[in-house]
C-alpha cells in the first residue's frame, strides 16, 4: 500500500483530498491529511464581519465535514517534513512516510514583521480583518467610532485575496454613510504599490473610485514601523501617515513548518514549477493554493483551478507519463465596491483583467471590471457555492480551469 500524504485542510488541501478520493484505487493508495486546527473558516466572509453583514457562525464549519470518507484525517501540529527521507514527523511524535506529499499549508498573517504593530494598541486601534478575531474585534470598534483619520494599510506582497483591502476599503466608505459619520472620516488608502492594485487595467478603474469617493491613496509606501506614541506609519523614505483607527494588512508568511524544514523561500512560500505545480525541491512533492511561491493571486478561485491541473499532473506522475496539465494562472475576483455592487475581475498570467462576459461569452449574467449589482449578488452567492459545490469538489457551472478568451475584450 501506497501513501499519499496532505498537509493542510483549508480550501486547497480540501479539495485535492475529494479529487483524489475519487480518482485513486483505493487497494493501491492510502490517502491522508494532516492540520492542527478543528475549524474551516470560509476566509471571504472575514470581509463582512467589521460592518456586521455577517456574524462569526456564518463564516465557520467543523474541517470534518468535507474530509471524505475513506481519508484518513489526522488533527495535529506538523513539526517537520524530512523531504529527504520522504516523511513527516508530528508535535505528538509519530512519523508518517509518503510516497506523494501534497503541500497546502497555507499562509498567515505575521504582525511581527513589522516594527511596532503588534504593540499595546493591537486591535485597540491598531486592527487586521485576515483573521476572525481580528475582524470581530474591528467590528465592535467601529460599532461606536465617530470618526477621525482612517487610513487602510497594506504592508508589503504577497497576500492573501489581493483585492480584499480594497474592498475593505469601500464596504468602510458606504458603512460611514450609512451611519451617517462619513463627512467625519478622513479616508486615506496606503499601499506599496504604485497602485491602486497589481494589475494595471484594474489599477487605473479602482483608482478612479478611490478618488471619486473621497479616499486619499498614497502609493509607493514602503513601511518602517507603526509609531503608536504618535499614531503614524512610517516609511523607509521618512513618509508619515498619520492615524485614530489604521486597519492593515501585515505581511502574509508560509507555515513555519516550511522554514523549519528547509523548504521555502525568504516569506516561507514554497517554490513550485508555476504550470504543473510540483515542487522544486523533490520530485514526488507538489504545492498548491497559498503555500505556493507563484506569481499567481492567493485566492479561492486559484485553488480550484489548480486543484483540477494538479489532480491530472498527479495521476500522470503516478502512471510514470509526462505531466500535460498546465496551470496558466487563473483566477477570477468579485471585488466589493459598496452600496450593494461589485466589480469582476478574470485573468491569468498571460492577460491582465479585461472587460467582457463571464462565465458565459456575451450572455454572463456577470460583467468583467464594471461595478454592478449582480457582482455584488454573485459575490454574496459565493458562500453557499463554496461550502456546498466548491471544498466538495463538484464542477462550477460554466467556469473553466483555463481562462477563456471568449467574451473578452483582449
């Protein structure tokens, strides 16, 4: 008997365990997951929960409830993978050996980083919203906020949803108005980028809204510290933006467990052969979804396409046949714009955002990179699609792996 072995249980690990339940002879293989953690948080839904649209329950299920039977599920810390002798050890002190490891560890949100943010005022009025507790404690901070300098920072790429602190910011712009304070907060959106976001067609929309809602960006911000004496960032350049509320983006780490074992890059991610998704360091390992190094979005979406590449490259390896699934950087990113609407963005590595149709060429129902209210109802459709259809791993309807060019102005 064979082992086949997945670290992780989020979206990504999730996913390849269902695939590969289905596709696998059970008589030859035995399929395994480890991850320390009890709870599957649906990561998107941690947007709403400053602003009250949702509550914890709705973002949280038991990991237990999308493991299929016949894997093996093991809840316990990874101490270490010994990639050179094909096992990983655990914080109980038991060794599990491999012969296919599958990396999904995910990333994290490591305040340390950076200089001075993990201080007294750490969700005081210094908050993150890339983890429940964080978006929970934001909530009942803003609940009785009455205004003053509110600056959305991000610290440095990669992360997580990459359009999340926009979005962020727009759903905090028309949560002012709605509590009617919105002439009493200064908006201002900071950003290493030369930005508004990575991509530039998408940059240049986003952009506009900033400006059209009245919210400063300040791009090309290098962070130094947070000076909570003085409530400023500081960058490297000597730039001060001053703060009474300064929600941020920390840097976003791989698993420690990928620095203990000698397998990542200087952030921890884990260099992977950005088509066909298996390790640079040993043959017999592959990564995939947010543990990866690719230059690829750390998304949901991302996970899903790579999990049906990966699947087959997997298959393929197995039977000793040259690997043919490509992954091509896929992603596709409802991204809240306010007062019930939403954009849509589709692109992969070759093509940057563009307007169009999706899923469907010239029928829809979603419009690319224009704001509308369907995005926004297909966004909030998206929390059932992803508990029910998507960590099940059942086809989405109409969406492909590979972007199509179909529908698109490229």
């Amino acid at each position: 008997m064979k082992n086949l072995l997945i670290l992780g249980a989020g979206t990504a690990g999730t996913m390849m365990a269902t695939h590969l339940n289905r596709k696998l002879d059970k008589k030859e293989w035995r399929i395994t997951i480890v991850d320390q953690h009890k709870t599957h948080y649906y990561q998107p839904g941690f947007l709403f929960i400053p602003f009250d649209l949702y509550k914890e329950k709705d973002v949280i299920k038991a990991k237990t409830e999308f493991i299929p039977k016949g894997v093996t599920y093991i809840q316990e810390r990874i101490d270490i993978i010994d990639h050179e002798n094909n096992q990983v050890s655990l914080a109980n002190g038991d060794s599990l050996a491999y012969d296919i490891l599958i990396i999904a560890t995910g990333s994290r949100i490591v305040p340390d980083e950076i200089e001075g943010l993990n201080g007294p005022g750490w969700r005081s009025n210094v908050f993150d919203f890339y983890t429940i507790e964080g978006a929970a404690a934001l909530r009942d901070r803003l609940a009785g906020w009455e205004g003053g300098r509110f600056v959305v920072h991000l610290s440095e790429m990669p992360i997580k949803c990459p359009v999340a602190p926009l979005e962020f910011t727009f759903l905090a712009e028309a949560f002012f108005h709605k509590r009617g304070i919105r002439d009493n907060v200064q908006m201002t959106y900071v950003t290493p980028l030369s930005g508004a976001f990575t991509k530039q067609n998408c940059s240049t929309v986003l952009g506009y809204l900033l400006d059209e809602k009245g919210i400063t960006l300040v791009p090309d911000f290098d962070v130094e510290r947070v000076d909570e004496e003085n409530n400023v960032i500081r960058s490297y350049e000597d730039e001060e933006v001053p703060y009474d509320l300064l929600v941020t983006v920390p840097t976003n780490m791989g698993d420690a467990v990928i620095e203990r074992s000698g397998l990542g890059d200087d952030l921890n991610f884990v260099p992977t052969d950005i088509h066909t998704l298996q390790s640079k360091a040993q043959e017999n390992i592959f990564v995939i979804g947010d543990a990866t190094d690719l230059p690829s979005s750390k998304a949901g979406s991302v996970a899903h396409f790579q999990a049906d590449v990966l699947t087959h490259n997997i298959l393929s390896y197995i039977q000793g046949k040259e690997m043919t699934a490509s992954f091509d950087g896929h992603a596709n990113c409802f991204i809240e714009s306010g007062f019930g609407k939403a954009f849509l963005i589709d692109f992969n590595y070759e093509y940057e955002p563009v307007e169009g149709t999706f899923p469907l060429p010239g029928i829809g129902p979603f419009t690319l990179l224009r704001e509308t209210r369907i995005n926004h109802l297909g966004k909030l459709a998206f929390r059932h699609m992803y508990w029910h259809i998507l960590l099940r791993g059942l086809p989405m309807p109409g969406i492909t792996t590979h972007m199509t060019k179909i529908g698109k102005k490229l």
